[in-house]
C-alpha cells in the first residue's frame, strides 16, 4: 500500500464539463446500483416462474426488509463519500483514506446489528406490514437466511460509495455489478436445481452478497491504496462526524421503505394479487429507474469536491445538469415501460387483477419519477452542504405527508389502483418543493462567500 499520494490525485471533478461529470458518474452508479437492484428482480422473476402468487406476495413483504437493510447501508454509504470527496477537494487525501477506513469498519458491523435485529423479529414486522399464513411463513423463512447477507452487502456498499468519492467510477460500478451477475446465475440453480424454492433465492443472495465486498476491498485495497491501519481508539474520534451525516442520510434512505411499506400495507386489504401488484412494481421500478437512483450518490462527489474547493457556481451547474438529466431519462424510459405495459405482466407470470394493476403503472405513473429524480438530486445537494436533516425532512415529508393521507383518499376511492396514483401524486409534490430549496441553498450559500 503507498505511503504517500501525490496532491489532488482524486480530485477529478474540480475541472472539466460539469454534464460530462454527472452522465460518466451517474451512469456506472447505475449500472452499478440497478445491478444491486437486480438481485431483488432476479429472485422475484424466478420465483414467479413457479407460478404461486402467494410466493410472489411474500417476497415482496421480505424485500421491504431487505430494502430496509440496504438503506441504512447507503445511508452510511453517502456519508462516507461526503467526508472523502470534501476531503480530497480539500487536498487533505491522508484525512480522506483515514475517514474510509472508519467508514467501512463502522459499517460493517453496524448492519450486522441491524440484520441480527431482522432476523430475530421477523414475525411480527411482517405481521404489521399485513401478512399472514403461508405469505407469513415463506417471507419468514426467507429473511432468516438472506439476514446473513446484510453485512457483506453493507461492506460492499461502503467500498463502491469510497471508490466514487474518489472518482474510480469503473470498479465503484464493479462492485455491485458482480454480486448481480453471480445472484442471477445462481438463482434458477439454488431454486430449481437443489429445489429450495424462496430460500433458495436467499442463499444465492447471500452468496453473491460475499462476491460483491470481496471484490471492492481489491478495489480499494489493493488497486488504490486507500484503506490505512487504524487503531480502534483512533476511529472513534472519526465517528462523530461521521454520523453528523450519516443519521440524517440514514433516515432520508429509510422514508422510502417505509413509503413501500405503507403501501404494501394499504394493498394487503385488497388481496394477494393486489399485493403481488406492488411487488412487482416496486421491483420493477428500481431496474427501469436505476438511472435514477444513483443519481444522489453520483453526483455527491461532483457537489462535495466543489464545495470543498469552494467552487459555488460548478456546485449550482451540478444540480441544474443533474435535474435535466433526470427529465430526459424519465421519459425515455417511461415511454419504454408504456410500449411493453401489456407484456410486463406476463413475465412475472401474474394473474388476475395484478395484471391490469401493473399495465396502469407502466401506462399512466412511471413517468411521476422525473420529480423524484430532482428529489434525489436535491438530497445530494443537501448531504454535501452540511444541511443532511434538509434530506431528511423532504424525504420524510413525501414518505408521510406524501403517502399516507393521499394514500388513504385514494384507497377509498379507487381501491388498490387508488393507492398507486395517490402515491405518484405526492412524490410530484415533494420532489419540486426539494429542488427548489435546493437551488435556494447554494444561493444562500454563494451570497455569504461573496
């Protein structure tokens, strides 16, 4: 491992076109993240092939569990980006590769608390969000194993989130890239061949989970040299800050799980196939909007080093670039989904009313995620401009005030198609009201350097 880096070697984005930034680092973010997101769809699609709609609704009642894991680990992942991208602006590259060795470290062992806490309470989670009977005892059964896989992917995450803050976009993308491909290749294997069924899915995640830390500690060990000796002592002076972002971010990346939740729970009235409908969605949604999702993450870097070399007008030209890049997405890929909504369905195998449900989303919804990718972009704004709770308020407030009054008017309404429309409304709301404080901040920001 080198001693010593040269000045300013990861601090990529203080020059150059700022778009070319956001489309290089928000595209192999995704391909990076929809590939983690692939896990989840791997296991659903597989699963769907056995034909049992009660299989296919207690996967989605054991993915909010996973879903919820995995938002602390970018919680924590956003955090430690934060510190290393402002760090490396700042030229101070030692601090940097000592608040990534923190990060990892905490990480890790944090999630194991979180997945042994999952493990440990399965039941009666899953009886809050509305399972029951065999839904209960599959979703159960699958969470008891795939618990053990929450660690390596939160180690995972914590290495791709520090090979983005320092630029390494390829081997951040590598990172969860490898999990999926395994996870896939392992699925009709573990689910089929050795006749596992759901907990076969599970095993095959918790394996593929494995591959994915394995190889981003090479890329952040071996390849760049950015992980140091540190003594346990010297770490808990670095958990202070770490957690000043980390519980807001940790927060912001739970509102959407409990969002889900919330909706899976006002499905659950409405019946499996109702039920079934949302899982298909909210595992449909992720891989057409990986784009999307990655974006916060991505473009945290471009924000932080900028901001760290106090480069205001780059940090504005960031989120406008961000949000455009996000509307045009949007739409290409909504008018993707509205071309293949009568097809969808039936690669999940559903049946009855779940087909007609998920045709709606892909016909008429999808397109309400160009207001939650300014969300997102504006999330970013806010982790990196030292006003983290900003991100939390705004996601919450879609996550509660955006969710759960609209969803129970249009519940009432319009039944389970009723809480699909209703929640699209409120992530239109929140997601302007984000964007605009957003550009308010680096304006109030701006005018006090000046």
């Amino acid at each position: 491992m080198p001693a010593t880096m040269p000045a300013g070697r990861h601090a990529r984005f203080l020059h150059g076109p700022i778009m070319g930034h956001v489309v290089t680092m928000t595209l192999t973010g995704a391909v990076g993240l929809m590939a983690m997101f692939l896990v989840g769809f791997a296991d659903l699609y597989f699963l769907a092939l056995l034909g049992d709609t009660e299989v296919t609704a207690a996967i989605g009642f054991a993915g909010i569990v996973a879903f919820s894991s995995m938002s602390v680990s970018i919680g924590l992942g956003i955090a430690a980006a934060a510190l290393v991208a402002r760090h490396v602006g700042a030229g101070d590259e030692k601090r940097a590769r000592q608040y990534a060795t923190t990060a990892l470290v905490v990480t890790t062992a944090s999630i194991a608390v979180v997945a042994a806490g999952f493990a440990l309470f399965a039941t009666p989670f899953l009886r809050l969000l509305g399972a029951d009977g065999r839904m209960l005892v599959l979703a159960r059964s699958y969470i008891e194993i795939v618990a053990f896989g929450f660690p390596l992917l939160a180690g995972a995450l914590s290495c791709s989130f520090c090979l983005r803050a320092i630029g390494d976009a390829r081997r951040a993308m590598y990172v969860t890239l490898a999990a999926a491909v395994i996870n896939g290749g392992l699925d009709p294997l573990f689910i089929f061949g050795f006749h596992m069924g759901i907990e076969g899915a599970a095993v095959a995640t918790v394996m593929a989970n494995f591959a994915g830390l394995a190889l981003g500690l090479n890329g952040l060990i071996r390849v760049q040299g950015f992980l140091v000796h540190r003594r346990p002592a010297a770490m808990l002076g670095d958990i202070a800050p770490l957690a000043t972002i980390a519980l807001p971010a940790i927060l912001t990346q739970l509102a959407t799980p409990f969002a889900i939740a919330y909706m899976t729970r006002a499905a659950a009235p409405f019946g499996a196939e109702a039920v079934a409908a949302v899982a298909i969605v909210n595992r449909l949604v992720p891989v057409a909007f990986g784009v999307i999702f990655a974006l916060s993450g991505a473009i945290g870097p471009i924000i932080g080093q900028n901001f760290g070399a106090r480069q205001m007008s780059r940090v504005r030209r960031t989120l406008r670039d961000g949000m455009v890049f996000a509307l045009v997405y949007t739409l290409a890929s909504s008018a993707l989904l509205f071309a293949l909504r009568n097809h969808i369905p039936g690669f999940f195998h559903a049946h009855g009313a779940t087909i007609a449900l998920v045709s709606f989303y892909c016909t008429f919804l999808a397109v309400s995620w160009a207001f939650t990718g300014a969300q997102f972009v504006a999330q970013a704004a806010f982790n990196n401009l030292h006003k983290p709770h900003w991100s939390t308020m705004t996601n919450w407030g879609r996550a509660t005030l955006g969710t759960i009054p609209f969803v129970i008017a249009g519940a009432s309404l319009d039944g389970a198609r009723g809480v699909m429309i209703s929640s699209a409304m409120g992530s239109t709301v929140f997601g302007l009201g984000a964007a605009a404080l957003s550009f308010w901040l680096v304006a109030r920001i701006e005018k006090a350097h000046a």
